[in-house]
C-alpha cells in the first residue's frame, strides 16, 4: 500500500493543480458514498475542443491527484477523444497498482466518472 | 494504573483479563492482523466456529417442523439459545426475545409492527443526534409516512447528550429512541433516566445496544426500557444473528414485519391467525446455525464476564486516548474521560483524509475503520465529513494500542 502513497501523489494531495471553478463552463458533480470523497469537474470546450479543465472538491489523496493529473490530462482533447478515455488511461496517469484495492480504484476512478455524467448528462 | 504483580488483592487479580490467553481462541489472529475494528463486527472465537460446525455435523434439520430426532434437537438448541438471551439482558421470559438478523432489523420491527400501528398524524418521535442510522432513519422514514413530527435532540460540544433539550423534545412524543453507546463519539446516555422521562411523558423507550450489550451488562428490568435491540456479529457470534427484546404486554398487541411460514397459528382461506410471541414475529425459516453460535457466544462471554471485559476495554481506551494525544494534528472526537465512552476512539487528522489513514495503517496491519461510520448527522453536527475509528474488544492488547500509535506516527511523518 505504502507504493501507493508515493511522494508525488502526496504534493498532489497537498498542493493540488487546476484546482478552481471556471466561470461559463460545463459542469458535472459526483460522488463517493463510501469515503464522501466528492469533485465536480468544470470543462470550457469551444470548436469541439476541451480549452480548460478544472476541478473543484474534497478527498482522499488518491482521488485528488487523480482529478489534478485528470484535468490536465484531458485538455486540448477534442470531444470524440474525450468519448474514448478510460480506465487504463487514468491508472497510467497515476502510476499506482490498486488492482488488489477496489475501494481504493473508486477513488481513483472518481474524476472518470465525472466526465462520464458530463459527456453524458450535459453535454448533448 | 500500574499494579505490582505481588500487591494485587486477589479479588482484584481474578477480574484481569488475560488478554493474551483469549486471543488464542480466535484463529483468525494468526493471519497476523490487529484488529481495532471490532465496533464494525467482532471477531469469533473457536468456540462459536465449532458450534455452528457442530450444527452442520450433526442436528442440521428444520427447527419446530420435524418430528424426528435431530429435528426435536435442532428445535431445543434453537429455543435454548432464546432462554439464554432473554437470562442475559434479564428478560422476564424468553417469549421477549425475538431472533433477527441485527440491530436495524430490531428497529424496523418497531417501525413497522408498531409505530405503522400507532403512530398517527400530529404523533411525534423523539431521538437524539448521537445516532447510528440504524436508530434514526427508520423514525424518520415513520414520521414522514404518518405525517408526525420527528425531533432530534442536540449534543453538547463535548459530544454529551444534551438532557435537557432531549426532555424538552420527548414532550408530546410517543416514542423516544436512543442509543446506549454511540458507535462514534462511545458516549454512553443515561437510558435509565431517559426511558424514566419517556414514560412521564407516556412514550415507549426504544434503545440501541449494538454497541454496548457485548461487553456491559444489560438489565431491561432495571433500565426500564420497553424495546432494546443488539447485534449478534458485533459480540463474538456468526453474522446474521440478532435480538429485538419487546416487553410481552406490548409485542402482544403489535403487528408482524414479515407474514407467512412460520408465524401462523392457522390459515384458512379467508382469514388467517397469527402464532403466540415471539414467533409471530419470526416468518420463515430463520438463521438457526448464527443463534446457534449465538449461544455459544454468550456462554463465552459470561465465562470471561462482561464486567472484566469492560475493565479491560476501558484500561485499553485510556492507553488509547494518551497515544493518540501524542499525534501532531490529531483531535478526539467525544467525551475525554475512559468511564464515559465505550469501547472506540473515533479521531481526525488534519490535513489527511481519514481514508489515507486506514488504508496506511492497513499496510502495517492494523485494522481500523474510516467514514462517517453511519452517521451522517452527527459527523455533519461535529463539521467533519468523516473520521477514523479504533475500537477495541476483550482479545486486544497494548500491544495492538502500540502498534496503532506507531503506524499514526508513520502516516504524519509522511503527510507532514
């Protein structure tokens, strides 16, 4: 487990990246009933194109620096991309085994779900 | 309190515990775990394993159908275990004690068979803010089907019931329902006195005792309490096994949670009649094999006695609370003093989230719980989200309390 708390997913934790809300942007929240871990991810797209990707919200470290690196991981990417992203693509952003952690996976997986809904739900 | 071994009265050496010498009852201890988590579900000593294996082996038959040998013997070891309870928490008569399958189980018995009964448009529920949700939400789902009014009593800062506010919101009430030992903060209400006001105040007291029947004994008699329920996995026995204690005159007269088998007197094609307390209250074939280890379960627990049990715990859970007072950042939620908590330390760590904390403490080992251990309210009226809990049992040693505090000291280190 200690391999999971690695020195950057603690910076990540403490001084997290694209933290903040973006004004006239698309929005999802989600949650985690388990650990009450909760992140709403803001997108910007304009031309079909994520412009920004920010995130706001609460958590464990595995689920902040998963949003951290998420966000910043999905912009620039157009939204077919963005339809394509997935699980695999996250884990190898945070370079943590969790196979043998599921409760710990959801975690991680917090952000993808987020853009999930957003695809989803808000966007048409 | 250090004793000398040599000046140790030896009334007071015969209430030790030794600690050491139960945990080799429990085999799961030989996976190397240390557990601290026993407010979740407790362990289960041989003894229990063997007896619900010994069922299989050799009674295993439906109980009050069959007529033959083992069926009469499954009966009897069913029944007996019903005695045993009600002589554990004092019952009058075993017709007091219903087998559920836990706590929650108790608790939508009474909701259901009668509060749905009793509770009427302008009736009111009284409960408190210390509790499990097990002890809350089904007060509140009854309120809102019966258009009653549901009032939460506060807690005081320190995490103690706030009495007075609880008297003045049991006015009016029919039923007030309140936990013994909060599964978060261990306070532990005087439900005594609370069941004393409820019945000036001409309602029925419900009491949660998960958390404290399996180490603090229980006298319905003496508290007065007219339901108490508690969970068979949280005191050394198999999931699936719990009581819902009812007094007689008021079990008579309520409605059953689940209709069919078992809890007929006759049905006919038109009408049906329901069979004599408790088993109009017990449907369907029950967990015959988890009352069975229940027994076996209590039997061990009256042998250690519960009273050396919670001398130990409390021993414990001051070691406990100096410990953890050496982490940076750390706060105890609830009361301070060890004589008015149960048997569980819930704390916060700033600036780590209490799921990074059990999951580090796991790599070590220790066993710990982390969330808002079902109870949402009170989390949200302590202004956490979650938090970290260590509780303890009659196999826990200091050991376990060194091996938590060093792992705490690991997890700052690395968040610091």
């Amino acid at each position: 487990m200690e391999e999971i708390y690695q020195e950057y997913i603690i910076e990540l934790y403490k001084n997290p990246r694209n933290y903040g809300e973006i004004p006239d942007s698309e929005r999802a929240e989600v949650s985690n009933p388990t650990c009450g871990d909760r992140i709403t991810l803001f997108l910007k797209i304009r031309d079909g194109i994520v412009q920004n990707a920010k995130f706001t919200g609460h958590g464990c470290a595995i689920s902040q620096a998963s949003a951290s690196l998420f966000t910043g991981f999905i912009r620039g990417k157009s939204l077919e991309e963005l339809s394509g992203v997935g699980k695999e693509d996250v884990l190898s952003l945070l370079r943590i085994d969790l196979s043998r952690n599921p409760t710990r996976m959801r975690c991680a997986l917090l952000p993808l779900d987020a853009l999930k809904k957003l695809l989803k739900d808000v966007l048409p | 309190m250090m004793w000398r071994k040599g000046a140790m009265p030896p009334t007071w050496r015969e209430k030790m515990l030794d600690a050491k010498k139960i945990r080799k009852d429990f085999p799961v201890f030989d996976t190397g775990i240390i557990y601290l988590d026993s407010a979740a579900t407790s362990q289960k000593p041989r003894q229990v394993i063997e007896a619900v294996s010994n069922f299989y082996k050799t009674k295993n038959s439906n109980v009050a159908r069959g007529l033959y040998r083992i069926a009469e013997e499954a009966t009897m070891a069913y029944e007996s275990v019903r005695k045993k309870a009600a002589s554990f928490i004092n019952a009058r008569e075993a017709g007091e004690i219903i087998f559920t399958r836990n706590t929650t189980e108790g608790a939508n018995l009474v909701m259901r068979g009668w509060g749905e009964k009793n509770m009427g448009k302008g009736g009111k529920v009284a409960t408190t803010m210390l509790e499990h949700h097990t002890n809350f939400v089904p007060w509140q789902v009854l309120a809102k089907r019966k258009g009653a009014e549901f009032a939460v009593a506060e807690i005081t800062d320190e995490g103690l019931l706030d009495e007075a506010d609880l008297e003045q919101k049991i006015r009016g009430a029919s039923l007030v329902a309140v936990s013994a030992a909060s599964n978060v903060l261990g306070t532990m209400p005087d439900t005594k006195k609370i069941c004393r006001i409820a019945h000036d105040n001409g309602a029925l007291c419900f009491v949660d005792a998960a958390q404290y029947a399996p180490s603090i004994p229980v006298n319905v008699k003496e508290m007065g309490c007219d339901f108490l329920a508690f969970s068979g996995h949280k005191m050394l026995a198999p999931f699936g096994a719990g009581v819902l204690y009812g007094r007689h005159d008021i079990l008579e007269d309520m409605d059953p949670l689940l209709y069919g088998s078992e809890m007929i007197r006759e049905v006919h094609p038109d009408h049906s009649e329901w069979a004599e307390i408790p088993h109009k209250f017990e449907a369907g074939t029950p967990a015959v094999d988890a009352v069975v280890g229940l027994g076996a379960a209590m039997d061990y627990l009256s042998s250690a006695g519960l009273e050396n049990i919670r001398n130990h715990e409390m021993e414990l859970v001051k070691l406990m609370l100096e410990r953890l007072s050496e982490i940076k950042g750390l706060e105890i939620l609830g009361p301070e003093d060890p004589g008015r908590r149960g048997a569980l330390v819930a704390f916060t760590v700033e600036g780590v989230h209490p799921h990074d904390i059990s999951a580090m403490l796991s790599e070590d080992n220790v066993c710990v719980r982390s969330g808002h251990h079902c109870a949402m309210p009170l989390h949200t009226r302590l202004g956490v989200a979650a938090s970290t809990r260590a509780s303890v049992y009659l196999y826990n040693t200091k050991e376990d309390i060194d091996a938590l505090a060093e792992s705490l000291h690991k997890v700052e280190k690395l968040f610091k």
